[in-house]
C-alpha cells in the first residue's frame, strides 16, 4: 500500500491516479520493491541517493495507483543539464564550451530525466499481477504524468536515462509515439559466471590475454585485500581517490559525497560492501560494490593513478570480484559503463544503452534532433 502520496493526479483509466512524491520514504519498500524484482538496485538504494545530497540534484518518484496498489512506478530526477555533457570529445565540443564560457546559460537547460543519475539503467517497474498485454497503456500514462510535473518545474527538456535494449519494444514504441528521440548511450558490460574456477575463467580467455592477466595477477604478492561493510575511518581516504578518478574521466555528470558512499553501505547492508587495497600501510583502492543473490555490480572503483597503476589495481579487482561471485554462488559479475577495451578482453558482453530526449519548443526539438548525432557517447564502439 502507498502511504503519504501528495497530490494524486488522475490520469485517465478510472480508478487510475498518478502520484509524484519528492521522497522514496513516501512509498512503502514492499510497494516500490514489488515493481522491481530483479533490480539490485532497490529501495534502500535510492534512498541512499537520495540522502546523500548530491548537489545539483532534486529527487521525484512517479507511481500509478490504483485500487491502493501500486502497478506502475520510476524514479526521476531534475537539474540543470549542460548540453556538453554528453558531446563527442571534438571540434564541436570545444565550441560549444567556449560558447558556455560567454554564456553559461545559453546552453544549459532544466532537465528532468527517468531513471537515477546513480544506478546502471532505467527500469519502468510493473506490479507483477499486472497483465504484460497493459505495460504499454500504462507506461504512456506514467509518461504523461511525468511531462506534467516537469512542465509544472518549469523543465524545457524531458529524458530518460539509459534504457537498455533489452525494454521491451512495445515500451520504445510509446517513447517514439510521444515524440522523443533517440541517442546512443555508454553500454553496460557485464559476466556470465559460468565457470567454477578461476582456472577454467583463465582457460576461456585467448591465450595472450590469459598470458599477461597470469603475469598482472603476481601483483597480489605485494598487496593487502581487505573487504568491509563500513569504512570507519577511510572514508577521506576513498574520497581523495575518488576525485583523483573522476578527474581522470572524461565523462562527469554527478559528483557523489562522503554521503553516497557511507549510505549505500548502511541502508544495503548485507548487500553492499567495499573492497580495500593497500600496499605497506597505504590505502591505494577501494571499489564499491552492491549485490543480490545473483548479480554483483560494480559501483565505483577508484584508484591513485600514479602510485596505484604500477600494482595492476584495477585487474586485481576484477578477479577479487570474481572469486566473490564463485564463493557466494552469484551468477553474473556486472562492471558497468567505460573502459571496455579492458572488460571485453576478460570476455565480457556489452548491453548497449539509449538516452531518449524530448524539448517542449517543437523548434528546439527539431534542433536537438538534427545535432544529436554529436552527443551520442561513442567510447564503446
């Protein structure tokens, strides 16, 4: 059951309303979870985002009730959006920045976007009672719904946010009748654990990968491993490295807090952990990660890039995880968005992703459409 929902707003079907809120804790855990049931990333993970003041960031949750039952609901979420966050690194680019340099606002607009700026995908949750044949009908609602709230906060661009091509097509299509558009976005790599050793993962790999992965993994001499569900007293520490990594990364779109870190822990406890590497007494990894009882995902590995890279950091990481997977009986490893020369080689499968975009100006819809080519990330292909 929903409980505390502001301001319902009738969307058509009757019995059928749409209720915004501006906190999960709006929304009952077995309401909101029931819609995702194979979603790591739940509840209390939304709600760890949500609490970790993430600037930029206002959080909204979208649910279709009806009869007090929640059947359909996402998550979204509103800032302002720099219309160079996405640009292919290149003449255009650059013009575009040098142009937001005179004129900061020109080019950035209020957004709101389906889907967390936080997680691997954008899910349209489905009650499981109801009727695959009335997905679509009610997304379209759901949708509706969401273009009203974001022209109440006064948002020119509407988004959603890395939808996998495994969504249904009956879905897209509702996204393609309302007239957004699409544009290419960072795939998702992820690992089937279909082996039983580290060995036999080893044997699957051509045999120059398997050569120097056999060469990096000697590192683990000098190295300590240590995995916590809390950070104590390494929290500066992981943050440092963090802001060394995302300062290496070409693409910055949110910028996560000591907050996000400590609260993925404490609200997922017994599902979210943090794997430590040190050499001597300094800290020079950490890598945060979440899990179900079949897939562990990879949210966040962050190293010294200096003082880290020498010690092979990130490929002891990768088969750390590994062995996580073999131990507890998980059948995927998931390692997210970027470097996937790197996890295509350790055999993994890229799921492609699209962000679709829609402005309410027709004028300055057709103009995004006709550029959009440009903002489309292009790192994977």
């Amino acid at each position: 059951m929903l409980h505390l929902v502001r301001n319902p707003i009738a969307v058509g079907a009757k019995g059928l309303a749409a209720c915004i809120s501006k906190t999960i804790l709006d929304i009952e855990p077995a309401a909101w979870n029931i819609c995702f049931p194979v979603q790591v990333e739940d509840y209390d993970c939304l709600l760890a985002i949500e609490e970790a003041s993430l600037a930029g960031f206002e959080w909204r949750y979208i649910t279709l009730v009806e009869d007090d039952r929640v059947l359909a609901a996402m998550p979204f979420f509103v800032c302002l959006y720099a219309l160079d966050t996405t640009l292919e690194d290149g003449p255009v680019r650059r013009i575009v920045r040098r142009i937001r340099q005179g004129f900061p606002r020109l080019l950035t607009l209020r957004l709101a976007c389906l889907g967390s700026p936080c997680t691997e995908s954008a899910a349209v949750g489905f009650h499981p009672d109801v009727a695959i044949t009335r997905h679509a009908a009610l997304f379209s609602e759901l949708l509706g719904a969401f273009e009203r709230c974001a022209a109440d906060e006064k948002c020119a661009l509407m988004a959603l946010k890395d939808v996998p091509e495994t969504t249904p097509a009956a879905l897209v299509d509702v996204l393609a009748k309302r007239r957004y558009f699409p544009i290419g976005s960072l795939p998702t790599a992820w690992l089937d654990i279909d082996f039983e050793t580290i060995e036999a993962y080893l044997e699957g790999l051509s045999s120059g990968t398997r050569k120097n992965m056999r060469r990096k993994l000697k590192s683990l001499e000098k190295v300590r491993i240590e995995t916590r569900s809390d950070f104590a007293d390494l929290l500066p520490q992981v943050m440092a490295l963090y802001h060394d990594t995302r300062n290496r990364s070409e693409w910055q779109f949110e910028e996560l807090t000591e907050a996000y870190f400590s609260g993925v822990l404490a609200r997922m406890q017994g599902r979210a952990f943090c794997t430590f590497y040190f050499i001597g007494d300094t800290l020079m990894a950490a890598n945060l990660l979440v899990h179900d009882d079949n897939t562990l995902i990879d949210k966040f590995f962050c190293m010294d890039g200096e003082l880290g890279r020498p010690y092979n950091l990130y490929f002891l990481s990768w088969f750390t995880n590994l062995r996580h997977c073999l131990e507890n009986g998980l059948t995927r490893y998931q390692s997210g968005q970027a470097y996937y020369e790197n996890k295509v080689r350790l055999g993994s499968t890229l799921t492609a992703n699209t962000m679709f975009f829609r402005h309410r100006n027709p004028v300055m819809q057709a103009v995004l459409r006709l550029v959009s080519p440009h903002f489309s990330t292009g790192e994977a292909r």
